[in-house]
C-alpha cells in the first residue's frame, strides 16, 4: 500500500512561535478596531460629561465639568439615587451585562462566551455607564471602555469568517484601544491585554491589539487631547532606603487590595440576601453614595479631579483621609449593589490616598508616593503587576520613577496572590462557577516529543495473518483496542481495530483473506520521533484514532505508539517538575 501520513504531520513546521497569513490580516482588520476604540472612547467620555450637566447643573452640555462645582444641597443623596435606579432599569429590560464593572464580564465573553459581544450590549453599556458616573456614581470609565472598546471589536469580528480565537483577538484589541484613547497609556494597554484578557501572548494576537493602540493613540489628540492625563513633576527621591520604602508601600497597598476586594464580595452577598429583585439594589447603594456625597463632595463621580490633586499634593492632610475612608465606603456598595461602573479610577485614589499618607513620612513629595501607591494598588488588585507599574508612569509622565513603581507592583502582587486566591476581577467570575488560572504556562506536550512518550517495540501483527487467524487473536489474546499492521520488514502496512474485527465476524466470505489486502485501502495517520507530542494530540484529536504508530522517518519502521494515555505522562512529568524537591550540592549521598 502507499503510506500517506495525514497533512497535520507532514506539514508541521516547526518554529518558536506559531504564525500564518491570518496574523497580518487580524493586523489590518485591527486598524479599524483601534479606530472604532477612539471613537467609542470619545462617545463615552462625552455621554458621561452630558450626563453631569445635566444631572448636577440642569443643562444640556457636553462640555466638561465637576460635580464639586455644583450646589444642590439634599439633592446631593436624591440625584445618585435617580441614576442609579435609571442603570438598574435599563440592565432589567435592556441586557444584565452591562452591570458590574466591565472587565470581568468581557474574561468571561473571552472564555465562555467565544468572544461574541451583542450590538445592545455595545449601545447600553457605554449609556449606562455614563448615567451611572454622571449622576455621581463613584467609578472610573476605564472598565466601561474596556467592555464598549471590547464590543466594537467582537461586532466587527463577527461580520467576518473568524474563529473564536481571532475574535477574541480583535475584541481585546478594541479594549486596549479604548483605554488608550481614555487614558493616553498605551504600554499599559498592551501589558492589561496580555496580562488579563488574552490568556495567551502569540504573535497572532499580540500584533493585532498593538496595532489597534497605536492607532488609537494617533486618533487621541484629534478626540481627546494629547499629553499625559496627570503630568506631575515630583522629584524622585535620592535616598538609597527609597526603593525600600517603595516595596513597603506595595506591600501596604497590597494588604489594602486585599481588604477591598473581600469588603466588595461581602457586601455583594448582603445585597443578595436582599427580599428585592436585583433592579432595585442599584438604588438602595446610591443611597450610601448620597450620604458620602454629603460628607466630602470629592467621592462622587469618577473622581479624576482628586486623582490630580493627589499627584500635584495640593490636598490637605484631613482632606486625604476622608478621601480615603468615605471613598471606599461609597465604591464597595455601590459596585457591591450591581451597578455600571469601573474600578481603576477608585483604585488609583484609594492606592494613592494611602501611598500620600505614607509619604509624610519618607524622603521626598508625598505626592510621589501617591503615585507609588497608585502602580502597587493596581497590581494587587487585578493581579496585574506590569500593568500597574507601567500605567502609572505613562499616566503621569513621570518615567524616572520606573524602578520604584516596578518595586512597588511586584510587592504588592506578592502580597496579593500569598492572601487571595483569586483577583477583585476573577472572584466575580469564580462565583458564577467558573474558575480561570491566570498564569501563563507552554503547554507540556509541546515540550516533549513523541518519542519521549511513547510505548517503544510495542505489540504487533503481521500482514500474512488471515483474518480468521486476527479474529482469533482480538478474542482470546488482545489486551488494546488496536494493533499496527506490518509486513515482513517491520513496516508499518495499518492499524487494525476490534472495530474492524467485529465486522469480519459478520461478513464470513474474508475468513482466508490475508489481513495485509483487507487493510490496504486504508489511510493510516503517522508521526515521527521528533514530533511534538501536540501535534500527535491534534492527530488523534481530527481522525479519533486512539492509537497513532510512531515509524522511523526512513524506514517506516514501527519503532512504538503514542496513545491517549501516554499523552498522560506528559502531565506527569510537569508535575513532577513542579513538586519533585531534590538538591545537587552538598548532598549527603553523592552517589545516588
């Protein structure tokens, strides 16, 4: 017969990186993503600048302002209220996607969903943010872009013939696109790409979302102006203790994430405990943001006004610490009730709220240490430590401060992941059933080839047996559900299965038939030893054979068989990488 190896083997190149023709087409589909990011970015930011007019100062602009600028007196704890009951009605009737603060929902899209994201959850999710943020909801629109950023790439996706993969490239794309847009980061864009919502880095995706931020960054100045957010012009310290201090405010800010992110799920689970359905928890926590408003105006809103002021250190000390204590207060039941909000902009006041507090005791600007506490805040909270050291500098301008920063997100996310199981974003995820490791691993089976894995000089017939003489072995001798078929020389001829003995019962009329000719129109999948044990995993994967012969490249001699099983060992032997302890130096047995 003529071998014919499938096409899953025969033309497996291997490479460092796996990549076709589909990485510069998914890279110039992302230069309309990247454009429809900016342009969602521009629609939001401007939604929610209408909504603030209009809530806090009666008028129907779209030209920025501040609540603390305002004066309503009571209305203060009404307006919230109104707001919040307007976002709970619009997720009743409209879509519950749109509740929450964005980026878990858009892992979980990623993961169970197939990246498909609706055009209602792409108009309402943007709407009712805005809503929620203008009416004085004390969130960012950081996770809001990152959901309405990620629609418009999942909607543009589905216009095509994409697979799951592809699209979940172009809607991580249009995320990372619109947080640029919003906040002008795009380092920080690309590393919360990578970090959080792609669960791979591979050229085919990472391509793609940096083309989508450059070019929403190019779009930047025409929608929303160029420049750092937050330019500030803090001295970096020049003690030799400064990098101490950094890794002890990432390590406070770290514990800080830690008693925020279990503050926020207890509370969720008090508004569940609620005899009310879900519409109305929205309202009943802006009540709680109302009050806070009365207290210190700064809380509400998405707070920018007070992340600037705490990086130029024009707050007062008593001014920061109720920042400090009334924001948090006001977040956690508000985000815990199931409105629309983000949790970046909350996370910076808090995370530097607490690093300016700190630094009235360290060399240098307190308003340095702000920014210190900003990058650990934000890596121990989303498990995000590059991000969080690379976000706040691009936001400030400040890139000298690189090595503090860095210092601060490592210890805060050491701190994070030793006292938490799971992130401020994957706990929402995990409640729902659905647990997701964050942690980029190669795949064990590409590690190994098959000849590490197989079962070598395994059983074998010979294609001079008849076919009553095969019947006779798969009855009373056969211990596997398929054997390799081989001629005199060892070469491999097919597979022969108890399927096919069990329709050579029937068929009477082949019982002297040589099982060399009965097997020899088949097409019998092979690999190498060479082959990556993945690409053995794919075979058995398209043909559903359970056993595929490994035959020397030459000779087509069957040298073993890589089954469903052995691929097992494969995880074994990862797992013994992991936990096996041994140690080489100063042994007390040098021979072993």
């Amino acid at each position: 017969m003529s071998l014919t190896p499938t096409r899953a083997v025969e033309t497996h190149q291997l490479a460092d990186h796996s990549v076709d023709l589909r990485m510069p087409l998914l890279a110039l589909m992302a230069l309309v993503v990247g454009t429809g990011g900016a342009v969602g970015a521009w629609v939001l930011v401007k939604l929610i600048a209408i909504a603030t007019n209009l809530f806090w100062f009666g008028r129907l602009s779209a030209a920025h302002s501040v609540i603390t600028d305002s004066n309503v007196g009571l209305l203060v704890v009404i307006i919230p209220v109104i707001g919040s009951l307007l976002v709970g009605l619009m997720a009743r009737f409209g879509s519950d996607k749109i509740r929450g603060h964005g980026i878990p929902e858009a892992i979980e899209t990623i993961l169970f969903g197939e990246s498909r994201l609706s055009l209602k959850v792409a108009l309402l999710k943007p709407l009712s943010s805005a809503i929620s943020i203008g009416s004085g909801g004390p969130f960012g629109a950081e996770g809001p872009i990152i959901m309405t950023g990620g629609a418009i790439g999942s909607l543009f996706a589905q216009c095509f013939h994409l697979s799951a993969a592809e699209r979940k490239t172009l809607l991580v794309a249009g995320a990372a696109a619109g947080m640029t847009a919003i906040f002008g980061t795009p380092l920080a864009a690309i590393l919360l790409a990578v970090e959080v919502l792609l669960f791979e880095l591979k050229p085919r995706s990472f391509v793609p979302v940096v083309v989508a931020t450059i070019v929403s960054l190019a779009w930047r100045p025409l929608f929303l102006g160029s420049g750092s957010m937050f330019p500030m012009t803090a001295t970096v310290p020049d003690s030799g203790w400064s990098l101490l201090a950094a890794a002890g405010i990432g390590l406070l800010v770290g514990f800080e994430a830690m008693l925020l992110s279990t503050s926020l799920y207890r509370i969720e689970d008090l508004f569940h405990k609620l005899p009310v359905h879900w519409m109305w928890w929205p309202a009943i926590g802006a009540i709680v943001v109302g009050l806070g408003g009365l207290i210190d105006a700064h809380v509400l809103g998405a707070g920018y006004a007070s992340i600037e002021a705490l990086l130029t250190g024009s707050l007062a000390l008593k001014v920061v610490v109720a920042l400090l204590a009334v924001k948090a207060v006001v977040w956690l039941v508000a985000l815990g009730s199931g409105t629309s909000g983000g949790v970046l902009a909350p996370l910076l006041i808090l995370g530097g709220a607490a690093g300016f507090l700190i630094g009235q005791f360290l060399p240098g600007d307190a308003s340095f240490w702000a920014m210190i506490g900003m990058a650990g805040i934000m890596s121990g909270a989303m498990r995000a430590p590059m991000t969080g050291a690379l976000f706040a500098v691009e936001l400030t301008g400040h890139f000298e401060a690189i090595p503090y920063t860095i210092t601060a997100a490592g210890a805060a996310y050491a701190i994070s992941v030793l006292l938490m199981r799971r992130s401020i974003l994957t706990e929402k995820i995990a409640r729902r059933g659905r647990h997701i490791l964050q942690e980029y691993t190669v795949d064990p089976l590409d590690l190994l080839q098959a000849a590490q894995l197989m079962t070598p000089h395994p059983q074998m017939l010979s294609g001079g047996l008849t076919i009553e003489q095969t019947l006779t072995f798969f009855t009373t001798q056969a211990e596997h559900r398929s054997y390799p078929v081989v001629d005199a020389g060892g070469r491999l001829i097919g597979l022969v299965s108890r399927t096919d003995a069990l329709r050579w019962q029937i068929d009477h009329s082949l019982a002297k038939t040589l099982l060399s000719d009965a097997i020899s129109d088949s097409t019998q999948p092979v690999a190498y030893p060479d082959t990556p044990s993945g690409v053995v995993a794919d075979l058995i994967i398209e043909t559903g054979i359970g056993r595929i012969p490994i035959v020397d490249r030459e000779t087509r001699k069957v040298l073993g068989i890589l089954s469903r099983q052995d691929l097992l060992k494969a995880r074994s032997t990862n797992r013994l990488a992991e936990t096996g302890r041994n140690r080489f130096v100063f042994r007390t047995n040098p021979a072993s």
